[in-house]
C-alpha cells in the first residue's frame, strides 16, 4: 500500500512539472515577442522568425517531443507502439527534431547578431534617441530611448544599425555571453536527445547489448552536467525564467530516463 502511495505521488509530481513547462511556452512567448516588436519594427522575414522566437518554438517542440517520449517509454506498451500508432510517433518525434534543430540555427544567428554592433560614431544617447532607437538592457530586452530617459546614459556605446539599438559596454558584454549559453544548452540537449533517440531503439540495444546502454548513461551524465553548469550560469546572470525552465527540463528528462531504465 505504501508503494502504491509513493508511486502515485512520483506521478502527481511528473505531471506538475510537465504542466509547468507548458505554461513556459507561454512565458517565452511574450518574452520574444516584446523583443521582436522592437528589432523587427519594419516586419519580421519569414526567415528570420525563427531568430526572433527560437526560445518559444524551441520550448514548445521540447514540450511536444516531451510527451511523445512519455508515451513510448511509459505509457503505451511494446504491443500498442507495433500498431500504426508507433510509425506515428516516431514521425511526429522526427518532426520536432527539425524543428528543434531548426531553433538551434535561431540561437546561433542570435548570438553571431550581437557581433554586428560597433562602436557608436556618436557618444551621446540622446542624439540616438532622436533617430527612434532602443537601449539593449538585457538578452531579449530593450527599452525605447526618450529625451527623458536618455541623458543618464553615459558609458561606452555601441550601436547596431540593424536592430536599431544600443548598447553600453558591459550589457553587450553580458548579453553575448548569455547569448553564446543558449548555444551551448541548445546543443548540448541535442546530444542528449540524439542519445535517448537510441536508448529507446531496440534495434540498437539488440545490435550493441550491454556496453551501449552503460557507454550511452555515461555520456549522458557528462552533457547534464553541462547543462546543470548552464543553469547555474543563469541563476547566477541571466533571467529566473531561463533558470526555472532549466531545472524543469532537467527534472523532467530524469523522468523520462527512469522510464527508459525500468523498461529495460
């Protein structure tokens, strides 16, 4: 009976954070779009959508292929996944993976965007101002220069005509190595979701039995470290969401990797 109980819980808990990284779909969302209404003030190309709302495509095609996994590994049997079912799936996970490679492409073209800001010509932030741009602040953020807020600006500046905004020195600093972090985490998950792609082929365990599994779990512990330093990065300097949404991911994968293990 008290088994009973603990598993329930374990359950009650999985769902809770599973309904929490939905909910971040939606926090992303307005997080891109508050910054996309700024960078992209002529209209947004249908090419570079994907580099003004890579978090939010990114997290709800993680969300997606977070529940496709839920499905294989725990709630549907080895009987049920031979069916139609199973080829289903499987396509739907190989659709997310273009889309999540795809927002890896919007990570890097992100942060290879901040290289694109130079030296300001003209010091005072006032004058900028004057042609309707907006001070970078942070990753994401930025805040619409005004002969009222202008004049406490008096750090070094950069400017980047493409965007229409400037920057002082240490949040250019700053907001490029936040930026490069989101490279990193979203490789670094490709890795890990590659490998857990093989953990639940029986194909391979039946080619590779035995050193696979325990050479796949060995790397696997390597790239959530990783991604654990990348959290801690965040709580550290970047934003509570990026750090909240970094422990649910990692909480929610050591879920799905207990599902692939008592499967096993």
């Amino acid at each position: 009976m008290l088994q009973v109980n603990r598993v329930d819980w374990f359950s009650v808990f999985k769902y809770l954070v599973y309904a929490a990284l939905v909910a971040n779909v939606a926090l992303f969302f307005k997080e891109d779009w508050e910054a996309a209404s700024h960078i992209f003030q002529d209209g947004m190309p249908f090419a570079q959508i994907i580099e003004g709302f890579a978090p939010s495509i990114d997290t709800a095609a993680w969300v997606i292929l977070l529940l496709l996994f839920e499905l294989e590994t725990c709630q549907l049997s080895d009987e049920v996944l031979k069916r139609p079912i199973g080829p289903v799936i499987r396509g739907l996970r190989a659709l997310c993976y273009l889309v999540i490679g795809y927002a890896f492409t919007g990570y890097l073209g992100k942060a290879l965007g901040f290289g694109l800001y130079v030296p300001a010509g003209i010091p005072d932030a006032c004058a900028w101002a004057m042609k309707q741009f907006a001070l970078l602040v942070e990753l994401d953020e930025y805040r619409v220069l005004t002969a009222g807020n202008c004049a406490g600006i008096t750090g070094e500046l950069f400017v980047n005509e493409q965007t229409r905004s400037l920057a002082e020195a240490g949040t250019l600093v700053q907001a490029t190595r936040l930026a490069w972090v989101d490279v990193v985490n979203s490789g670094t998950w490709l890795l890990i979701l590659a490998l857990l792609e093989l953990d639940v082929r029986p194909d391979v365990k039946e080619l590779f039995p035995g050193w696979f599994a325990t050479t796949s779990l060995g790397t696997k512990y390597l790239l959530y470290a990783v991604i654990v330093a990348v959290a801690v990065y965040w709580g550290i300097f970047g934003t509570f969401l990026d750090f909240w949404d970094a422990f649910l991911w990692i909480a929610a994968f050591i879920f799905i990797e207990r599902n692939v293990w008592r499967s096993d």
